[in-house]
C-alpha cells in the first residue's frame, strides 16, 4: 500500500473540545525517550504528526474526556547537533523539518505535536514552554490557515508523558490522558502527573469518577490496588458475546472494569443456552439480543459498570468508531475477517487488541481429536494475525466471501463449533471460560506485569487440553502489511476499507 492510497484527507475538525488522549506504542515511546534522554541532562525536543479520532458528537454535561483521541504515527527527531541552544531547562531548535511536515499534515488531516524533554523533572509547563508553545502553534496555524490545536507534550526522565491542546491563539487544554500500548499498557492522567495531590485525589477539573469500591477489595488486595483502580478507569470492547464473550465480560465487569461496549448482532438461541452465561429460556423464546441480555446481567450486578450494548455487526463504521475509542479490545469472534477487522482497528487507532481462538477437531468417529486454544496479545505496530500466519490472506477473502453471500454461510456454519462433525450444541463451555480466563489474565499482566520473566515472551499463549501441552511465542518482526499504518487514525473511507465508506462521503 502506497502512502498515496495509504491516506485520505479527513478535512474536517469535527469538535472544538478538548483532546480526550495521546495515544502511542510502545515502540514510539522508547524511540521517543532514548532520543529525549540522552543522558547530558539537556533538554532535547522531537516532533510528531498523530492521526485522529473524531469526537462523537456533543454531549450535555461532558467531563472533556470524549474529545478527539489523537495517535502518533509518525516521528521526526530533531538531532541534539542542529540545536541553537540546549540547557537543562530550555531548547532552542531549528524550524526547517516543520514545512514538509506541515505540509503533510494538511493533505492528510493529522496533527501536530511537539514533545521535549524535563530532565530535572519539572512536572509541569514552564514560562519557557508557555512562550515558545505560543508562538510555534501561532505560526503553525498561519501555515495551514485554520484555527485547529495541536499538541505539546512534555515526557520526564522516568518516561511519563503529560500534554496539552494549544490553539493559534495561544488557549490551552490539559489533554487528560496519555497511554502507551507496548508489552506493558501504561497511562498516565494529567491529575496525577502535574496537578497538586488534592486534585489527583479527585477534585481537580477532570474528577475521577471511579474509586477503589467494596467490592474490589478482595481483587485490590490479590493485584494490587493500582491494578483495580486502572482497569475502574478504563472502556474496554468485547466483539463477540457468546462462546468466549459471555465469561469474558462476566469476568471483567466483576473485576471491576470503568465500561463495557458489547458488539454482536446475534440473538439468543435455545441451542446455544449451554454456552452464553446469564442466558435463559426465556430469553431464546424472546428472541433477545445477547448484547442485551449480557447488559442486563451486568447492570443486575450492581458493582458500577457501565455497559453499552451494540446489537450490530462489526462491519459498520459507527461500531468501528466506537470501539476504537476503548482502552482495549477483546476478539471473541470465530469469524477470520472480523478478527482481522479487529486487527485493523488496534492498528489505526494504537489500541490493545486481546483475540481468543478456541478450535475442536473431530476424529470421525465420533469423538474429538484435538481441543486447543491461543489467546493472542497484539500490538499496534508489532505482528498481526496475518503475520502470525493465524489465517492466511485467502481465509480473509473467503470469509469477506462468505459473509456477503449469507446462504453459502448457512451452507458452511454447520461445522462451526467443532470441525469435523456437524454439532448444534457443544458442550463447550468449560473450555470457553479456560481460554477467556487466560485472556482476561493477559490484560491483567499487561496493566501490572507479575511474571517473573516479563511480557516479551508471551505475545501469544497456546494451550492444548489434549495433549497437555503449553506453547508462548513473542512478537516476532513487525506485520509488514499494518505495522507503518500503526497510529493513521481516520481515512476516507474509514481503515482504507471502501465497505466502512461513512454516510454523506466519498470514497
């Protein structure tokens, strides 16, 4: 894919709010600190171009975390050498990189940032910063002719980042949060990092409106406090409600998850009572969706969470939308074009992407050959399912094949649960919620690591029941295919995918 083709103006700036998060890899955020520290106590400053979540529409009484997400996408060190001036508490530096980049960013509707250095650790915007912030977006504005704000960010020496919106006319805004998605998942509010403790505490501009209840306790006292008030903070997608999905938002809404945003089309069936948790009779004899159903078992809990239910398939943009503004994603899915899908979304918008896959082969003789499992941990610019060879390029055109021609789909859906051998109602539950635990773990290693050799090699976890075997693999070289599109946020159409093409726009 040319970077041609690769991207398509987005020419409009969708809301005047705040930005809701900086988003970056991992990779970026080394690539960022090794550059911003190179250990002479000096100041050093990159530039990057993010690409951009629209904000969904306005809404009353918004607490300015539902603004545009921003992601990096792409970086331009400023070398220490070409700098006028760098001292422990200011740089000076050369403007003769911003034009191209400027440039660029008005064809392709990206961003700009700025991010240096504290190396004492001032956790806050100097007079320093206040002055040059004001006259480099004031000059960037002129330039591309428009009143939209980019981003300044500071990152101190233990790797933190805060950063804030800055308009041509020199008003800024906190941005309140910046994640980094790696092998760890990592973010840090803007009321923890530069407000005093009062407002860190909750009574700052952006309260946090979740705290440690008393539910939690017994999962703050076994992971960590922090663990607990981390994932109270977060909006996590689940794509898939049934097999996987049902034990997977069971398990998270009970440890305590900020909000939950179900995706799945599907109603509730008599045949697949055995495996939806929450399910009942009276639910398949209504016809109820499994997103409701499971939103209402939630809500029953009565331990916080929120839940959205979304009774739609994958493949709209709007659901796209929605999911790509979560802190992380699970893939519950068996269909390989929606998993990819998934994967596409992770990539675009730097979200944390958990896909559990569970596989049963019949013998032929009326037994099962193989039960196996594999949770994958993907991140956006390191290896994708295709890479990983979890399905080959042919298996996403036969399933896209497949979902548009539904009457071949009935044809073939009755091998679904167990290749092999045609079985309606599979006694599959147990095995669901083993390899749903182990992805619901994954995201816990990842946001509060306890494994004594770190997350490096755990990129993916296969488990076989039959043969008692565990196998984990590590990344592996970066999806030559998605990696360089790690952090593009919004095209026209949406992912580059002419079938995610948005109402009222063009491809």
């Amino acid at each position: 894919m040319t970077e041609t083709t690769a991207i398509a103006a987005v020419d409009a700036y969708r809301s005047p709010r705040p930005f809701a998060a900086l988003r970056m890899t991992g990779r970026q955020h080394a690539h960022l600190r090794q550059h911003l520290f190179p250990g002479d106590g000096r100041e050093s400053i990159a530039l990057a171009l993010c690409g951009r979540l629209a904000a969904p529409p306005a809404a009353p009484e918004s607490d300015g975390e539902d603004g545009e997400i921003l992601t990096i996408y792409k970086i331009e060190l400023v070398p220490h050498e070409r700098c006028l001036e760098r001292t422990p508490e200011r740089v000076r530096w050369p403007t003769d990189a911003l034009p191209a980049l400027l440039d660029l960013a008005q064809k392709s509707g990206l961003s700009l940032l700025k991010i240096h250095s504290h190396p004492g650790g001032l956790r806050r915007f100097s007079s320093v910063d206040d002055r040059a912030d004001h006259e480099l977006f004031a000059a960037v504005g002129a330039w591309l002719d428009n009143d939209r704000p980019h981003t300044s960010a500071v990152m101190l020496p233990e790797g933190r980042i805060f950063a804030r919106a800055v308009s041509p006319d020199g008003a800024t805004a906190p941005v309140p949060k910046v994640a980094v998605v790696g092998e760890e998942i990592r973010s840090w509010r803007w009321t923890e990092v530069v407000e005093s403790n009062a407002q860190s505490k909750g009574t700052g501009p952006f309260k946090d409106r979740h705290s440690v209840s008393e539910f939690a306790r017994r999962t703050a006292q076994a992971l960590g406090a922090g663990t607990t008030t981390l994932l109270s903070r977060m909006t996590v997608a689940v794509v898939g409600c049934s097999g996987t999905g049902s034990p997977t938002i069971e398990m998270l809404a009970r440890l305590g998850v900020g909000v939950l945003v179900l995706v799945d089309p599907d109603r509730v069936e008599e045949k697949n009572l055995n495996r939806i948790y929450n399910a009942t009779m009276a639910d398949a004899v209504a016809g109820e969706y499994k997103v409701d159903v499971l939103a209402g078992a939630v809500k029953a809990m009565g331990l916080g969470t929120i839940v959205k239910p979304m009774a739609k398939d994958l493949f709209s943009a709007n659901v796209v939308r929605h999911v790509a503004r979560c802190d992380a994603v699970f893939g519950c899915m068996d269909s390989i074009d929606g998993r990819d899908l998934l994967n596409r979304v992770a990539c675009f918008y730097s979200v944390p992407y958990f896909d559990v896959g569970v596989r049963l082969v019949a013998d032929g003789l009326g037994s099962v050959d193989q039960i196996c499992g594999t949770v994958h941990y993907l991140q956006p610019d390191g290896s994708s399912l295709l890479s990983r060879s979890a399905y080959t390029a042919e298996d996403v055109r036969a399933a896209a094949t497949r979902r548009e021609d539904p009457a071949q789909y009935e044809a073939l859906r009755s091998e679904k649960y167990i290749s092999g051998v045609q079985e309606d109602r599979p006694a599959v539950i147990s095995v669901n919620t083993l390899y749903a635990s182990l992805a619901v773990i994954e995201l816990l290693a990842r946001l509060h690591g306890f494994r004594d050799d770190g997350n490096g090699d755990f990129a993916s976890f296969s488990m076989s029941l039959t043969q008692a075997r565990l196998l984990i693999d590590s990344d592996g070289m970066p999806c030559p295919a998605l990696s360089l599109l790690a952090g593009r946020g919004d095209l026209r159409p949406l992912l580059n995918m002419p079938e995610l093409t948005e109402p009222g726009t063009a491809p």
